[in-house]
C-alpha cells in the first residue's frame, strides 16, 4: 500500500467524509448515526444567492445508481452561515463547506464570507458539477477555468483552511485537471463526482453510486500516477469496506461516502468503525 | 416545526402479511420503532435481500398502526400496494423474511389541545395513518368522523374499523361498490357543514388534499394534510422530495416532504406550485 499523505490543515479522525449533497444539513444524519467518528461532512454545495432547486422528478432509480438533478437548491451562502454552518460548527465533525459560483467574482465573494466564518474546516471548489452550464454556472469544463475558481478561492481564504477541488472522473482529462488546481493553489483533489447523463424525462442530470465506481477507481489512478504529492480523496460509489479499502489502496487519503448514505443511512459510520478495527 | 425526532435504522423482520382487498398489510418487528411512532409518521424500507442492493431508493410507507404483542413486544402494521418494482417486491416478502428500515420519519399530525371536532379525510391506502390518529384524538376528547374514499372496494382501507374509531363515517367509492358514487371532493362541503367542523386532517392523492385544504379554508377550519410526493431517501438527505410551502412570514419556500413534512398545515402549501410541477 501507496504511504497515506494527508491533506494539509485538515485533521481528520477518521478517512471516511460525508460527500457534499448527501448528508443533508448535518443533523438529519447525525441522528441516525453520530457523525462524530467521521473525517469531515462536506456540505450541499452552497452558491452566492438562494436557489430553489430543480422542478420533480429530482432523482431517478438506475441500476445501482441515482440521476440527480435536485438543481443545487440551497439557502445562499449568508443564510447558509446563519442556519447551517452553526449546527456543523457546535458539533465535532470538520465542516468542509462546497462552493459553486456563476463567476469568478462569485467564488470570491462566497469565499469572504466563508474566510470570516468560525467552523469551516475546508472549502471544497465544486467545478465538476455534471449539469453546471444549464444551471448557470461559471465554465469549468477546462483545466485553466477550472484553475481559476479555485485561484479565486485560494486568495480570499486564510493560509490555514485547506481548499479542495472537485474534480469530475474524467479518465483522459482528470490528471491534467488535477495538475492545473494544484498549480492553483487546490491543496487536494476530490476525484469525482456525478457522471453527466439524463432523467428520464430527457433533462440532463448526474449519475452517481455504485454503478461509477469503476470509473472512480480508473480515475483515481491516473491521478495518483501523474501527481503523487498530490492528496487524492475518492468519490464514486462507496458502498462498504471493501470499496472504500479499494480507494485506500491505490493512495487516496480519504474517501467520501456520498449515495450510499440515501440507502442506507448509517453506512459512513459502520464503514469509519470497520476501517479503525482493521488498523488496530 | 419539530426535528430532531428519535428515529432508528434497524433490521425488521416481517410477522405475518395478510392480503386486504388490492393491498398487502404487513407486520413487523422493528425494535425501537413502533415505540417512538406517533400518527402521520412513516418508515424508510430497502428493497432487496441481498448486499450490494440493485436499487438504491428507499420506499416510503406509512405506520397504519403500533400493535403490542405478546411474543414480539411492539409491532408495525404498514399497508403496501403491489404496483411497482420495489412495492411488489415488499408485498412478496413471507414471515421471517429481514427487511432493512428507519423510523419512526417525517413530522406528524399536530393534534388540538382542546377537544374540538374532526374530520378525518383518508383515500385509499394513503388513509393508513388515520385510525390510530382517530383514537388519539378520541382519547383528547374530540368528536371524530370520517370521510373515506377510494375507486372501489378493494382499494377502500379499513371502512368497517372506521366505524369503531369514529362517531360518524361516510364512504365514497367511484364505482359506488361501497357507500355512496362520488368522490371525496364532492361529499366534503356538505360534512364539513353538517359536522360542525374545527380541524380537517387529510391522506391521500394530492387533487384530494388540495380539495381538503381548500374547503377546510372555506369553512374557517385548520387543515393537515399528510403530502404524499416521491421520497427517494425519506431522511431528508437527498431533496428529492421538494414541498412548495409559504412559510409563517410569507415567503415562499421549498421544504423536505419527508423531513419538513410529511404533514403540512394545508393553507401554508403552494398548491399551484406543487400540482404544476414547479420548484
């Protein structure tokens, strides 16, 4: 096995993260199963301005998968510090908070208020999100674009505070992304998110669960391979031990259980507590 | 509103199904959960026996009813209606078989503090929460009646319980196999009127609670209505399930049908909105 690195700034107790969009606000989870054992809780991605969120359907069953598009709903980045972060904040899990903006002005001004903010652990720069442009998000669907929200954010956030990237699991283009956010300032990867595909009713949305995590896997890799210095946390279908270890294994440092969680709502914990039996 | 209920993830067991007329009444043991349920909650179920699970959504059902038995202590009765993949999956399952859940979900119905009259409108399976409602809020005190309706015989729960729980029932099927030939839109006005109603609690399709909460509105009585929407998680993780709602400064918002709700004060739901699809 690949020596773990860790991501600087960020303590962890655990290489288990709730992935963002997943967890709810925090409480909704930590009533079934404590997240205090875990490494981190990454929020809903959180934009400048409140959005509504997408009409319904939101989620479509696929084998072994969900296709989203909730449409980023979320309270806007001040409601989001007076309501959420608070509770996130009180609790002794690390708060990484997402970010998605419609600009480069827009990661920056998010970014000022997060800098100012007590409880947040790490920001984690959401430029893979599957239907992004339709949304209205800022184009990060190039490595320099990219590179620039997460330049953006870097500026404003206080040297101490980790920011993460979110890549998408690109297998061709993922290293050349992660290389061009770490350039930036990103002091870890996120590899991957939610595979672009479609609803069922033919509007775009994200494919996400145990259906992608090959192509985490492959992503993963080719990350590791080109950027060794590079922390790599695993996103794509986590549903057990046993894939999380397979993450684990090829050096990524930590793992986000994200999906899975909607099934079965005490997995992140059991597969935090399986993982510390095995190293002791 | 309320949060932060007690709520449990167990594996159940499945005590006994009984086919009642098109819907299968199953009963588990779910240790924990049928203790802290109240009327209006539901639970989350997985679908399939075997891990790693094919399908990732959770099924929403309602608790019809706590039952305490001897042997098993406590136990869930919920109603499922074969329809679909994971539904007759469910309906399939024999005694013995495990079935992952969590519960007791969602917020449920407030209940008066006063002894006052109620209506209690229920369509179709969806009136599963309302007979242990009803013996709640006769405990308290209240005048309950009844008003339930379905498309026909088969798919009407439990009328002739009703008739325990409640001082008056009345029933509408849409064939007229039982009771009267109408709908329950139709047949509300003038129980409302008659009844001398002060809260209308309502379970069933979104038309129905829609027509709830507006003649409850009309008639100057308080509605409940129970939101039925597709939950893909139902433990407020995902947003799958946007409820359109005004809130109590009036603005307007998008709420968690499974976390917010399900149960919704009936004038605070944006109606136009939630029929019509948008956010």
């Amino acid at each position: 096995m690949t020596t773990a690195l860790a991501v600087p700034g960020l303590a962890m107790a655990s290489p288990v993260m709730v992935a963002a969009g997943c967890g709810g606000t925090g409480p909704e989870l930590d009533a079934l199963a404590p997240l205090a054992g875990l490494g981190a809780f990454v929020t809903r991605t959180v934009t400048l301005d409140a959005r509504l969120g997408g009409p319904p359907p939101r989620l479509a069953e696929s084998p072994s998968g969900f296709i989203n598009a909730i449409g980023l709903q979320n309270p806007g980045i001040d409601q989001f510090l007076a309501r959420e972060l608070p509770w996130l904040a009180a609790h002794t899990v690390p708060a990484v908070v997402s970010v998605a903006g419609a600009s480069i002005g827009e990661y920056a001004a998010i970014t000022r208020r997060l800098a100012v903010a007590p409880g947040v652990a790490g920001v984690e720069v959401n430029v893979s999100v599957p239907d992004g442009v339709d949304l209205g998000l800022f184009d990060a669907s190039e490595p320099f674009a990219a590179a620039r929200a997460v330049s953006a954010v870097r500026r404003e956030l206080p040297r101490g505070i980790p920011v993460l990237a979110k890549l998408a699991p690109e297998a061709g283009r993922v290293a050349e992304f992660a290389r061009a956010v770490a350039e930036a300032g990103a002091d870890a990867v996120v590899v991957g998110n939610a595979v672009p595909a479609v609803m069922p009713q033919g509007r775009p949305g994200g494919l996400s669960g145990p259906a992608i995590a090959p192509l985490a896997l492959r992503c993963v890799a080719a990350v590791r391979e080109a950027a060794a210095e590079l922390p790599v946390i695993a996103a794509g279908g986590v549903q057990d031990t046993a894939g999380a270890r397979a993450f684990l294994d090829l050096g990524a440092v930590a793992v986000q259980v994200g999906t899975a969680l909607l099934h079965d709502p005490t997995v992140a914990a059991r597969i935090a507590a399986e993982l510390q039996g095995e190293t002791r | 509103m309320s949060r932060a209920n007690e709520r449990l993830h167990v594996t159940g067991e499945v005590l006994s199904v009984r086919k009642v007329g098109a819907y299968r009444q199953l009963t588990l043991v779910a240790p924990g959960i049928p203790e802290l349920s109240r009327p209006g909650n539901f639970v989350a179920v997985s679908v399939g026996q075997t891990q790693p699970r094919g399908h990732l959504a959770r099924r929403s059902l309602w608790i019809h009813r706590v039952r305490h038995t001897g042997s098993h202590g406590a136990t869930l009765e919920v109603i499922v209606e074969p329809v679909g993949a994971g539904s007759r999956w469910l309906a399939g399952l024999t005694q013995g078989a495990k079935v992952e859940l969590t519960g007791p979900l969602g917020r449920p119905f407030a209940q008066p503090r006063e002894p006052v009259g109620c209506l209690l409108v229920g369509e179709g399976y969806a009136a599963a929460p309302l007979f242990g409602l009803a013996e709640r809020l006769r405990e308290r005190g209240c005048v309950v009646s009844m008003l339930l309706g379905a498309s026909d015989e088969p798919h009407l729960l439990a009328a002739l319980e009703a008739r325990r729980s409640a001082r008056s029932v009345t029933v509408v099927t849409g064939d007229g196999s039982v009771g009267r030939r109408g709908v329950i839109s139709d047949a509300l006005p003038e129980l409302l009127e008659r009844l001398g109603v002060d809260v209308v609690y309502g379970a069933g399709s979104l038309a129905t609670l829609h027509a709830v909460a507006t003649a409850a509105e009309q008639h100057g009585a308080w509605s409940q209505v129970a939101l039925e929407l597709p939950q893909p998680c139902g433990t407020g993780l995902c947003q799958g399930c946007p409820a359109p709602v005004v809130g109590e400064d009036g603005v307007p918002r998008v709420v968690r049908a499974c976390y917010e709700g399900p149960v919704i004060r009936g004038d605070r739901v944006r109606w136009d909105a939630l029929v019509g699809g948008a956010p």
